[in-house]
C-alpha cells in the first residue's frame, strides 16, 4: 500500500512518524525534492535510517534528477536516487529490490557499499502520458491544503488546491 505525507501541510512529529513507519513496514520510502527541499529529505532520510536500516530511501525529483551522482555522494541517507519520471522506474525498483539487483533498472543511480556510486542508463520519456493515471487523491488528507498559504503564492483559504509539479 501506499502513504503520502506532505510536511509541507502537516506537522512534523517525529515519534508519530516513526510509529507510522513501523505500523506500514514500508521496503521503500520515497521523497519528491526541488533543490530547496533536498537538505529537509535527508533529514527525514536520516531518522528513517537510524530506527529502520533496512528500508530503501530513494529520492526524485529535479534536484536528483540533475546531479544523481552528486546527491548520492553528498547525502548518504539515500540510497537511491531517480532520475526524471518515476512512474516506471519506481515499479521496477521494487521488483529489483527483491531480486537484489538494480544493476539492471534504467533511471536510476544507486550506492552499493559506502562510496561506491553506480548511475544506470536514463529511462527514455514516457511517450503516451495518458497511459499515467490521474493522482490518487484520497491519499491525502485535503483539509489540510485549506489551512495553510501555498508556497507558489496561492491562497488556499478562498480555494481547495494541492499542488502536483510536472512539465
């Protein structure tokens, strides 16, 4: 199953997080970041892998995107990082995280060992877009989009919005 949690909205409790954690047992756990967002992940990344080792801490999103090799060397709490759109290549993740093998996933770098960095092949662009479904948006609580200003300078007091970034 899948959770999103979105501490742009929500407060941060870390005891709170943790027990989710450990009630949905999760084998990956994934952040989306912009560069402004990337130190706040590893943060997040950290407290996982310090109560929860085993789990798989990817990151996406441009900032990883953009400099995969680099984020992997500066931010040891993730393991993974995924290069351009995920919708595919988180799926085969999963699968090689159970073989034990993401030498064979294309958009992905990834850490074996401390130091090692391993940057796979880009996965080509999805061309049909309409074969992506629309987001699930029962997994998140909308309320909570009702209570604060969104950080691109919309007011979500007079409008009912949550945010999805893609080009």
């Amino acid at each position: 199953s899948c959770v999103v949690r979105d501490f742009e909205v929500e407060d941060f409790i870390e005891k709170e997080f943790l027990t989710s954690i450990s009630q949905g047992n999760p084998g990956i756990i994934g952040f989306s970041c912009m560069t402004p967002h990337i130190k706040n992940a590893a943060v997040l990344a950290k407290i996982i892998k310090a109560h929860f080792p085993h789990i798989l801490t990817v990151v996406g999103g441009v900032h990883g995107s953009a400099i995969p090799e680099q984020t992997l060397h500066e931010f040891p709490e993730f393991d993974v990082v995924v290069m351009g759109e995920g919708e595919e290549t988180l799926v085969e993740l999963y699968g090689a995280c159970l073989n034990n093998r993401m030498d064979h996933v294309p958009g992905i770098a990834y850490r074996t060992g401390k130091n090692r960095v391993y940057v796979n092949q880009r996965r080509p662009m999805i061309e049909n877009l309409d074969s992506i479904p629309f987001p699930d948006r029962t997994l998140i609580n909308i309320e909570n989009y009702r209570k604060s200003h969104v950080s691109r300078g919309h007011s979500r007091k007079t409008k009912r919005i949550a945010e999805i970034t893609c080009s």
